[in-house]
C-alpha cells in the first residue's frame, strides 16, 4: 500500500534554480462602500515550490523520474529543503511551567508588533541541539521525535524556562502535478518541464493533540 507520506528528501543537487515563497488563502469580498472583508482560508501559511529543470543528462533526469515515479505524483508526500531559509538559531519553542513534558518545535516571524508562529514537523536528523533558558540540554534528557518535531522532556521544564532550539530543517510537501513533461534535446541532453510541489499538513498523534 501507498504511504500518505515518506521520510525522503526530494534531492538537493536538482533544487539549484528553485522559485519558493509562503502563499496565504484569504478570501476577499469588497463592497459598495470600498471597504472589505478578508476571511482566511487557512491560518498556516503554505509554502509553495517551483523546481526549474534546466538541461540534464540521462542519469540526472532518471533521478527526477524514478523520485517523482515512487511517489506516484500527487499521492504521497515527501520532505523538501527550503534553501532560503533551513535553518534556525536559538529560536524560542516554548516556556516551562514545571507540568508539561511535550512540546512542538517551531519559529516565530516578527513584525510591527505581530508575531505569527510556524511550527516545524521536519526537523533533519542530527542537527538539533536544545536550551534551557540559554543552557545547552543534554540529550539524554529528551526525546525528539525527527518525523513529528515533538520533542518529550523526561522531567516538566520548570515554571518560567525559556527553551529555544537551533538546527536545520525540511518541510513536508507533495507534488502538485500528476506528470511531468521530459523534451529530448539531443544524445544524452534533457530538459523537464518546472516541477511544483506545495507544503502539506502534518498528522500528529492523537494524544498530543488532545
């Protein structure tokens, strides 16, 4: 049976010429009065990829073909690397109240006063380090979970503890085409058609949620 989604990363060395912007779905209903109402559709802004597939050799543009063939198009999602921006430094996650184990790792974007809070389900494998009010946490002492972000204290925070993560990350993301177009160019010369893929959502287990 297919998977919803596999923990692969979409490969780095066919992400070079990559358009990728957050897209936010507001609907817009304007009036006589000139005024509007605006009425987002989602609160999580998705982030949106476009691969150029400029000229390729044979086994390049086989590499494409046999990813985009595993995942059957559309069907099944998979991780991407956002090259503008993977990584974080010091980032805050969470505060301590001397109760809760279990938080979800995530970063913050500021501005004018307004903060709006991204939560990151992809973390890559190795790269996280976390912090205690500044104070390096051994890992012996939690668990993250790399396919969700969660990350499982042995022992509640105490009350008022700003923890913050650094570390790199993907997103979850699936195609958003059913094909691809490959044009021969010439011996062993190909171009593919720009591959777009969009960020999804991410399940998470149904006693964190609640």
């Amino acid at each position: 049976q297919q998977p919803d989604f596999v923990e692969v990363q979409f490969p780095l060395s066919y992400t070079e010429r990559t358009q990728i912007g957050p897209e936010f779905d507001v609907i817009v209903i304007p009036s006589d009065s000139g005024h509007d109402t605006r009425t987002p559709q989602f609160l999580e802004g998705k982030l949106q990829f476009s691969v150029n597939q400029e000229i390729r050799t044979f086994i390049q543009m086989e590499g494409v073909l046999n990813f985009f063939h595993a995942r059957r198009g559309r069907l099944t999602g998979f991780r991407a690397q956002d090259l503008a921006e993977n990584s974080i430094s010091t980032a805050q996650f969470g505060t301590g109240d001397g109760i809760e184990t279990v938080f979800q790792l995530s970063r913050t974007y500021s501005s004018g006063g307004f903060n709006k809070v991204k939560n990151i389900y992809k973390p890559v494998t190795g790269s996280v380090t976390l912090y205690a009010d500044a104070v390096l946490i051994d890992a012996g002492d939690y668990t993250l979970d790399y396919t969700t972000g969660l990350v499982t204290f042995d022992i509640a925070p105490l009350l008022d503890v700003v923890l913050t993560w650094s570390g790199v990350y993907d997103v979850p993301v699936r195609f958003a085409t059913d094909e691809i177009d490959v044009m021969v160019e010439g011996f062993d010369v190909h171009t593919i058609s720009a591959i777009d893929m969009t960020e999804i959502p991410i399940d998470l287990p149904a006693s964190v949620i609640g």
